[in-house]
C-alpha cells in the first residue's frame, strides 16, 4: 500500500488535533479551565498526592461495634417480647454474637419460643431472592434458650454501615475546609479518603476515626458510680466512665431520651475572659419536647451527655430546658471543641473507623518529586532521540515526531478516562519514552532488510510495516498482559504505573502504523527516494556474525550457578520487605536545621518502645529515612506508632512522607502480590504457547524464570527494600523480556519455514544477528531512558529504576543465552536434522545476517 488514502489521512490527523485539544487543558491553570467548556474543563489528569502531597487512607469498619450494636438491639427486643407476653425470665446475658436467657417457669418455654419467633423468622434479600435469617434460636435443657446472630445479618449491618459512613466522612472532610478529596466504598467493610494539598493528617484522621455518636440519659442517683463498681447495680442502668484523666465512674440510665440525631446545630464557644470551652447546641421538635419533659420532672438532678459512650458532662438541671437550646460545658481545648463541633454536625458514623493504611507526603516532597519525574523525562527524549537520528538521520527525526505526538496521546488518553497520575505514573511515562521507539525501530530494520532483498523501496516500505505488524503486535501483548495484572494488586500507586505502561503501548503502537506510516509514505511521495538513505547506520550491525550458541554451555552453567546462588540467598538471608510485605512505618523527615543524625533518631524513638528502629541518611544530608517495625497490636496499634513518632520529632524534623501500613492490609497486598506474578506469568506464557510451538513457551517460561530469580537475588544482595513498586518492576522486567524473546522467536520461526534443512544452532544464530540491531536499539533506549531516571528521578523512584535498569539488562541477556538454547536442548528440530550441525551449510537467499557455516 504506496499511497494513503486522504480520507484515511484527515481521520489520523483529526484525531491528533482532537488528542491536542483534550490534553491542553493540563497545561492550563485551574482558574483558566472554568473558563473552558464544562466538556473540556474536566479533561485533565488529577495528579495524586504523591505529586502534589496530600494523605491517602483506607479506613477499615470495626466489625466489633457493629456485633456490639446487633447485641444489644438483640438483647433489648428480647427483653420486649418476653415482657410483653408475661413471659417470667432470669439471666439475660449476651456475649459475642449469642444471646441467653432461662425461661423460669418450664411451662412457658414453648410460649416463649412463640413469642421470639419475629426475630428468627427468615426473610429474603437481594434481588435473586435469597433469605436471610438474622437469629437463630437453640434450646437447652431447664428451660435455656440460646438466640444466636447469625453472620449474614452481620454482614448485613456491616453493609450498611459502609454506605451511611460514606456520607457522614464526606460531611466532616469537608467540614475542615478540604476542597479536593474523594470518599469512594473500598471492598465490603473500607472506605477510602484521598485528600489532596496540605493537610493536617493527624486532625483529619482523629476527626474521621471517631463514631461521635451523642446521646443524652439521666445519671442513676440510687448509688454512685465507685459504690456501683463495688457491689451490684440495677438492671437499667450501667456504668460509663467520663473523658477525664483519671476517668470517673457514673452510673447511668440506659435508657436515651435525646441523641445526636435530633441536633439541628452545633457550636464551639469560648468564653475568652474565663477561658472555657462549652457546646452550644439547638435540637428539632422532637429533641425539644423530650429534654423538656425529661428536665421538668428532674429538677435537682443530673444529666449525663455522652460522647461514643463516655460521659462528656454531667450537668445539673436547675430548671427546665423547654426551647431545646443551651450550652454544655466540655473539658475540651478550643481546637478539641471545634472538632467535636464539626463531628457532631456531620452526623454520627454507625461504627469506628480503624486506620489500616495510610500514605502522606507533604506538598513541598509532591512538588520535588512532580518537577524531578518531569526533568527525567526531558533528559530522557533528548537521549532517546539523539540516538535515534544517530542511527537513522531521516527516520530518526520522523520516530522523534512520532514519539512527541505519541506523549500527546497518552496524555489525552490519561485526560478522557480521568487518570490519576502518580510518582510511578510518571516513571512510567519515562519508560515508555524509552520503550515506544522499538515499534519504529522494528519496522525499519524491516524496511532494511526488504531493500536489501532487491525490493524496490516503495515496496520495501510496505512490506515492511506489513511484516513487521504481527511481530509488534505480540511482542507488547505481554507487557498488556503484565500492566493488566498490576492494575488489579490493589495500590494506587502501582495501578497509575499500570495504567500509563498500558496507555503508552498501544498509543505507540497505535502511532507506528497510522502517524508514522503516513509521514514514510508522504516522503516517499514528495522526495521520491529509490533506495534506502545511505545515512542508515545500522548496517553495522549486518556484519555481525556472533555464534551465540557456540558458548552457550558456558553462559548456562554460568546463569544456572547465580540462579541457584540467588535462591539459596532468598532462602536463607531473604529479602528487606518493606512495609507493604512486612508491615509497619516508612517516614522520611528533614531537619529543620542542619543535618539529620540517624543515630539521635534512634535514640529518640529507641525510648517510646515501639521496637527495632532503623535510620537512614539519604543523599540530602538534611533528610533521613526511618522504619518502625510492624508493633503486633492490631491496626490501631500502627498509627499510635507514628503518632509518637510525630510528637517526639516534630519540634527538629518536617515530615515529608508517611507509609503506614495495618497487618490486614499487608498480608493482602503480599497475596495480590504473589498472585499476581503467578497469575501474570501463566496468562503471558499461555499466549505464546498458543501463538508458537510448545517448545518456544518452555523457553519464555525459563528465560522468564531466570530474570526473576536473578532480580530477586539483587535484591538479597543490596538489602533494597522489596515493595510493591518492586513488584511493579519485576513485572515490567517480565514483560520486557518476554517482548524481547518473542521478536527472537518470530524471526526463528520464519527461518524454520524458510530454512528447514539448516541446523538448528545455526539456525538461532542466524535468527539472532538478524534481530541485533532492534535488539541493541532497543535495549540502549530503554536504559538510557531508566539511566535518566535513576539519575534524575528523585530519590523515591530511584530504587525502581535501579531494579529496571538490571532487569532489562538481565533480560537481554536471557533472550539470546537463556531462551534460545532451550530450543536447543527440547528438540525444536528432530535429532536426524540436527546430527549434521557440523556440516557447512550455504541455502540460497542466505541474507549477510545470516553466518555461512
């Protein structure tokens, strides 16, 4: 296909300005959008907050209150029916999830089980009908009954308490005053809060952690709450403690007359001449006519007002409250008061929410961080670029402009899905600049190699982009494969790396066979070359007549040794899991004066006994790392870690960056992770099962299998922290590796239809020189990419590029010493065809790529 078709022209270039006008909005400022149409104002990608800073936390509901909750409502209807049929009864108790009680007279058990029956009966649920029983009813000897709750109708409450906390954590983000942030449902129990700019995470998460369920009862005047404790207290009323230090016992009514429900306004008010804090507030109708019936009738006595089931004040009712407003002393700072306040105003949540993972950097890191991805990139491109037109001078400008208007692309494509574009996003895009030219670089050495043939170079063209698509196309479905793997282990992080590596490939991809296509053929059309330009370097490589197979015993042993060197290393020392594995506290802090000292780091949070602490100084002697251990308490148990580490360091050190990470989350992400790789690997390698013989996927899978172990051997050797970015990287690395080995392979089985009498080492080898130039290419721009930003990337990215930079060296290697033998040693080719290896052979066509033997 000479020519291109106009309306196949006009269709590529409308959709580049169209790509130009989604992706513009990013370089407008965000007073510049609203002045956009509302189509256009939001096509930009969000950068996340570990770009521009901010906190990013996965709150877990307490399953604990909500079997409380489900208990005591148990209990109460229980009690209800029971007296409503004049059912006598003793030892009402309940404890977890069951529920007992002895009938006293034998005679009315069976009165009483009728009685029950409206709580165990079944119900249906769902939209395919299925039943849900809440209770169940067991019956015992001597008149016991046991009432059960069943985990269905937990789940059930569980369910519900996520979609009212949504709400409720909405109000109170933005309460404080935080314009960007979202609220999103995470799985059945979580809920996930990003908050984005400079916040104050601690506040943030004390308001978002507590239920601030208000209620109001009367205090038990019958006894106090020390003489409760020492003896027995009715039936009616309980024992709460106050907010005090030391807390207080009272005894109180169970019973609530007013709740947070019926508050229509609340108000922190400070009094500045006595400093004191108190609570105003202003109740509905029904609020109003309960308090002032309840303070008529119990004037002279005491109000206990209770906050998450602590008694917060306990006034005395001198007169009656009959409008439904007043004021409540609290013993509460101001900044506590407004708090309580804000809490109060956006409702009461149905359960705590636990912090089971939190990730904060602070805005002048996110900033740092955004401006060191974007100096990688720039470094990157000229690199790239400049070794392209090295090589190609003509077509090199033309992959330059390809590559450009493919960043155009992936930028649009990451505007119109609404992306957020994170720190490995970034890194992302950086590799993609190095990655995307092997498209290019696989259809000129086509192009080449058809000039060569005696094709003229219109046809050589062609030909060309069509032999190279099938090529192209299977090589990068494994690094699909891989990104669709990582967009589905459960960060936001590496899911922003997945996305860009996904959006890259098939925008460049994409860009190769219509942009880069039409640009080819329009120069062929206006300069009418009649042969390849004479400028093309990479006949260099036409020379080359390695014979890779002939040492490939040496390379075997060689890589066999290391491989089992770094299993034993894995084994027996492990790898330094970071907290995404192991659990635990990454902080990075810089002092505000001078440099940070590690060892008064650890001296310092050695006192707190919060375990083993290890401290780091980074590049900038100013900065330094820390990591706490996983404490073993339970979730919450975490964040108390970090937040005595906050108050012990924040008069000497800022906070730049917080990873906290919860035992449930972290044994998630270890199983994602694992699964992941396995997952990844079998759906690549049943591809290339599917799309080559047997023999060639037993080759990827060693090949593959090789680069992961020598990875992980890396990371045993340098004791570099094993995280989710580093599962990211061993995943691109696969992805890469395969992308490599099957363009080796491709090229060996067109030699195997072609050739089919020359043996098969000869054979690999032929296969191999043939491909090194796209090989050599493409491997250079990828590092030069990774080695930009290993230098340039800032700190937090560098130990990913590090890891990619030997991945990708790793895999080169494995792709000609690795992969290609296993043909070799499966018997690719029956023994009677390769017995005569030793035999010159010389097949007509035979290209200069292809050594004589």
């Amino acid at each position: 296909m000479h020519r291109f078709s106009r309306l196949k022209a006009v269709l590529i270039w409308v959709l580049v300005v169209v790509a130009v006008v989604v992706a513009a909005p990013n370089l407008l400022s965000d007073g510049q959008r609203s002045k956009l149409p509302a189509w256009l104002a939001h096509s930009h990608v969000a950068l996340g907050p570990d770009v521009q800073g901010g906190s990013h936390l996965l709150f877990q509901i307490e399953r604990a209150d909500i079997v409380k909750e489900r208990l005591e409502r148990t209990v109460a209807d229980i009690r209800g029916k029971l007296r409503e049929s004049n059912i006598r009864y003793t030892g009402l108790t309940g404890n977890d999830q069951d529920v007992t009680v002895k009938i006293t007279d034998a005679g009315q058990v069976e009165a009483a089980i009728n009685a029950l029956s409206a709580l165990t009966a079944s119900r249906k649920s769902g939209w395919f009908g299925g039943s849900i029983q809440n209770v169940t009813l067991e019956r015992g000897t001597d008149g016991q009954l046991t009432l059960r709750i069943s985990k269905d109708s937990i789940d059930e409450g569980i369910a519900a308490a996520q979609a009212q906390s949504l709400e409720v954590v909405e109000r109170r983000i933005a309460g404080l005053g935080i314009n960007d942030y979202s609220v999103r449902a995470d799985g059945r129990d979580r809920i996930d809060v990003k908050a984005l700019g400079s916040i104050d995470v601690e506040r943030l998460k004390n308001i978002l952690n507590e239920p601030a369920q208000l209620s109001v009862r009367m205090i038990d005047e019958s006894m106090s709450g020390q003489q409760a404790l020492a003896g027995r207290w009715p039936a009616t009323s309980e024992v709460l403690y106050s907010l005090d230090d030391p807390p207080i016992p009272y005894l109180v009514d169970r019973t609530d007359f007013v709740t947070g429900k019926n508050l229509v306004d609340v108000q922190a008010v400070v009094d500045a001449q006595t400093n004191t804090v108190a609570i105003s507030y202003k109740l509905d109708s029904e609020g109003a006519e309960h308090l002032a019936q309840k303070t008529r009738q119990n004037i002279g006595r005491h109000l206990a007002v209770l906050f998450d089931d602590q008694v917060m004040a306990a006034p005395m009712i001198n007169a009656p409250i009959l409008d439904g407003t007043g004021t409540v002393p609290v013993s509460f700072s101001e900044d506590g008061a407004h708090d309580l306040a804000l809490m109060l105003r956006a409702g009461a949540l149905p359960a705590t929410l636990t912090t089971v993972e939190e990730r904060t950097v602070s805005t002048a890191l996110g900033a740092e961080s955004k401006r060191a991805g974007l100096v990688a990139g720039f470094v990157a491109a000229l690199l790239v670029i400049g070794l392209m037109f090295a090589f190609y001078r003509k077509l090199g400008i033309i992959t330059g402009i390809s590559l450009a208007l493919s960043l155009v692309l992936i930028l649009a494509v990451l505007s119109a899905i609404g992306a957020t574009l994170t720190l490995p996003g970034i890194a992302g895009i950086v590799l993609i600049i190095g990655m995307a030219v092997d498209a290019n670089v696989l259809v000129y050495e086509r192009i080449r190699e058809e000039a060569k043939a005696g094709h003229s170079f219109a046809d050589a063209i062609d030909n060309g982009f069509s032999r190279a698509f099938l090529t192209i196309l299977d090589a990068n479905v494994t690094i699909i494969i891989a990104a669709v793997i990582l967009y589905y282990l459960g960060s936001d992080t590496v899911r922003g790396f997945a996305v860009t590596l996904a959006a890259g490939i098939l925008t460049t991809v994409f860009t190769t066979f219509t942009l880069t296509r039409w640009i080819v053929v329009t120069w062929l059309h206006r300069k009418h070359p009649r042969h390849l330009p004479r400028d093309v370097q990479t006949g260099i490589f036409d020379r080359a007549n390695i014979r890779f197979m002939g040492i490939r015993r040496y390379t075997f042993t060689v890589s066999a040794a290391l491989s089992i060197l770094a299993m034993v290393g894995f084994a027996t020392v492990g790898a330094n899991l970071g907290v995404d594995f192991a659990g635990g506290s990454h902080v990075e802090v810089k002092a505000k004066q001078g440099s940070a000292d590690p060892n008064d780091i650890r001296a310092r949070l050695g006192d707190l006994n919060i375990g083993d602490i290890e401290a780091r100084r980074l590049a900038d002697a100013s900065t330094a790392l820390v990591r706490i251990q996983a404490q073993g308490g339970g979730e919450n148990a975490e964040q108390s870690a970090m937040t005595l580490l906050r108050d012990e360091l924040a008069n000497d050190y800022e906070i730049r960056s917080v990873e906290v990470v919860g035992p449930a989350v972290s044994g998630e992400l270890t199983r994602a992770a694992t699964l992941g790789l396995l997952g990844s690997l079998a759906v690549i390698l049943l591809y290339i099962w599917l799309r080559f013989e047997w023999q060639f996927a037993i080759g990827a899978i060693i090949a593959t299998l090789h680069d992961i172990i020598l990875t992980l051997g890396l990371f045993v050797l340098t004791g570099m922290e094993f995280n989710l970015t580093s599962v990211a990287a061993i995943l691109t690395i696969v992805g890469y590796s395969l992308n490599d080995t099957v363009v080796v392979y491709d090229r060996m089985r067109e030699n195997l239809k072609r050739y089919r009498k020359m043996p098969l080492p000869i054979l690999i080898d032929a296969s191999i020189n043939q491909t090194l130039s796209r090989t050599v290419l493409t491997a250079a721009t990828t590092l030069l990419a990774l080695l930009a930003l290993c230098l340039f990337g800032g700190e937090v990215i560098r130990p990913f590029a590090f890891v990619m930079l030997f991945g990708v060296a790793v895999g080169t290697f494995s792709s000609i010493y690795i992969a290609a033998p296993v043909l070799i040693a499966f018997k690719l080719r029956p023994d009677a065809v390769d017995s005569d290896q030793n035999k010159k052979v010389a097949e007509p066509g035979t290209n200069s790529g292809n050594p004589a033997v």
